[in-house]
C-alpha cells in the first residue's frame, strides 16, 4: 500500500488513491458520513466528512487529508482497553485511548500533566503510582489488571485537573511584575504550523514582514518594562525553545489568508478542546482572553473570538501558549490596517497589556484597553 513508503501523503477534493477505501471506512466506524466507503475518489461526501472530524478534533478545517488529520486520525483508532499501553521513549504511544487514562488519572488525583495524548514519562510515572495504590505490580503498564483496578476505584467525580490547578498556582505564586520573566515571541509560522492552507509566497512574505515587525515592537515594549523577550520568525522556530528557558509564555503572531475576501478580523487560540473543557491549558485560556479584549479594544477590528484548538503547534509545550490572528491578508481592510504603523503599534501595546493583566488579581484588573506601558512598568 501507497502509505507504507509515505506515511503523511496528501489528499485533497479530485484525487484518487487505493488507500481511500480503508481511510474512509476507518470515519465511516467513527460514526462520520464519508459518502461511498468503496469509492476511491476524493469527492464532495468525503470532504464534507473530514472537515466534520477536523472540527470535532479541534484541528484546522480544510477539507485536506494531510499530515495531522492522518495523525488525529491514528489517535481515533483506539479506545481504553483496546490495547495495552506501556511507556516507550523510542516510540510513544498515542490515541484517545491515552488520553481517556490521563483524564481519569487526573480526576482521582494520580496524574498533573497535560491533556496531551501522550503515553510519556509523566504517563508512566501516574500508572504507577496507581499500582502502587492497588498494591499491583508496578511496572507502569496499563492493560487489564491495572485497567480494572482503574475503572473500580474511579469515583466518578470532577475532583480537578492537577495540571491545570498546578498552573494556575504558577501564576498566583509569580507576583504581578513582568520584570525578570523570559517571554518568546514567534511571528509568521504559518507556512510551518499549517502547510495545507493555501498561501502564496507573496502572501507569506507580507505575513513575514508584518508580523515580524509586531513581534519586535512587542520584545521592545517587554524589554522596557526589565522582562526577556526572544523573537523568533517561522524558519528558526524550534519546538523546546520556551521549555528550555523556562519562559513564562509564547505569544505567536500570524496572519491569515481565506478564499473569501470577507474573512476578516482579530482572532486568538489557545491550548485546549471546546467540548472537552477539563483538558484546556487555564492559563493560556486566561491570556488569550486577555489579549483578544485589548487588541479589538484597541484596534476596532472584528472580534473573532478565542478558541481551544490541539493544534500541534500549541501542544508540544508545557509553557502556555497563544496563537494571535492579527487579521487577514485576503481583506483589504485588515490588509491595510497591518500595513499601518499605528495600528501595528496598537496590537504590540494589547498583547503586552494582555500578559501584564494575566498576572494582576482579577479584583485589582484594570480596565480592557486602559494599560499603558507607563502603568505596566509600574508593577515592576
């Protein structure tokens, strides 16, 4: 089969490949309408289908079978206790089924790490401390014995997300200053977070250079105030970067591009799930609302909103994370307000007023487009 020499291909409305039959009746068991299940045509009913289970997954709708529809769909495959999970740092394992077990580990108090799907070392570590409370062998292997001990002492009650009580305890403990904090700053990936949307290289060179100067705009504004700001641009992003430098946040600053030339406004994402709310990142939740208020507050743009996505782009960090949609460049409006200094001055000031207010005790939270980089210093 096509998929054994090239695990990621791409398929798109109008393609046909061999593979599509088993690809569609693998959504089809998922409860998805995909049209024909023996059809090797990419058609309209398929499409519709993956744009169904790329919303439900919380990734980008596109309507495009490429690498991380394939890799949610991997992660569908499997419910708890369809496999025997076991830690393996060469290959870790991953699926809903993981997941299910990191939820209930965290509702009965055994499990502080993220949502994220991942059978890792913090898995592994959570597993047996469960054995140990079983009095089973611990040997950090989750198949049936753990399992039923599992499912018996499950109370079925929301006692928490220790990841997420952690976290919001990080910033409560931090103080109010920026000053001292590490901040990175990422501008124009969206070439590398999401290479199915369709942008013109023209299109990703404005988002470079807009966005890139946003970003430094805000370092400048941080750097003011006695806080570290490192800007990174999409081609020397690295994934640990922020974990390395144990940096309190990552804002990552983009444009985007639609086919409708309607498409506009200001838009910001956070780690997490709409529908699965105990799995959200509290703190990223917190400061993408926070930068969202001030940037429409302070530009007039179209409020777009924040959502919870599991893009990999914001699960592959323990540092909480934004994802800031400046606006679209395929909207004269937006185009021409990023290309206006002020405006780009107005999204720099938000972003910065935004994580200012996240460590302020909501009681003492000055207004939504109020803080002044004056103001801010004087946490410090």
């Amino acid at each position: 089969m096509a998929l054994t020499h090239n695990p990621h291909p791409q398929f798109s409305r109008g393609t046909s490949s061999e593979v599509l039959p088993n690809i569609k009746s693998q959504m089809a068991r998922l409860g998805l309408n995909v049209g024909d299940t023996d059809s090797d045509e990419f058609d309209r009913a398929f499409e519709l289908g993956v744009r169904q289970f790329q919303q439900v997954r919380g990734i980008l709708c596109d309507g495009v079978m490429g690498k991380e529809t394939f890799t949610e769909l991997e992660r569908a495959r499997y419910q708890l206790g369809d496999r025997v999970l076991r830690y393996d740092p060469v290959r870790v394992l991953t699926g809903d089924d993981v997941l299910r077990l990191q939820r209930t580990l965290a509702g009965l108090g055994f499990y502080a790490g993220r949502m994220d799907a991942e059978y890792s070392a913090v898995t592994d570590a959570a597993v047996k401390e469960l054995q140990m409370s079983l009095g089973t062998k611990v040997d950090g292997i989750a198949g049936p014995q753990t399992l039923r001990g599992l499912d018996a002492i499950d109370r079925k009650q929301d006692t928490g997300n220790l990841f997420a009580l952690e976290e919001r305890a990080r910033v409560a403990a931090s103080g109010t200053s920026l000053a001292g904090r590490t901040f990175v700053i990422e501008a124009a990936t969206t070439v590398v977070d999401f290479v199915t949307l369709p942008m013109t290289s023209e299109q990703a060179e404005t988002e470079r250079r807009i966005t890139t100067d946003i970003a430094t705009r805000l370092a400048g504004r941080l750097e003011a105030v006695g806080a570290g700001a490192i800007v990174l641009d999409g081609d020397a992003v690295e994934v640990n970067t922020a974990d390395q430098l144990g940096a309190s946040a990552v804002v990552t600053v983009t444009a985007d591009v639609n086919k409708s030339k309607d498409a506009n406004g200001i838009a910001t994402f956070f780690f997490g799930h709409e529908t699965h709310s105990d799995i959200n990142s509290p703190t990223g939740a917190r400061l993408a609302e926070l930068i969202q208020s001030e940037l429409t507050a302070r530009t007039g743009m179209k409020d777009c909103r924040t959502h919870a996505r599991t893009w990999s782009s914001l699960t592959r960090l323990r540092t909480p994370k934004v994802h800031v949609v400046s606006g679209y460049l395929t909207n004269m409006q937006d185009l021409e307000n990023l290309e206006d200094p002020n405006v780009r001055d107005a999204i720099a000031d938000g972003i910065a007023a935004g994580l200012q207010r996240l460590y302020v005790r909501e009681d003492s939270d000055p207004g939504t487009g109020t803080l002044s980089l004056a103001e801010i210093k004087a946490y410090s």
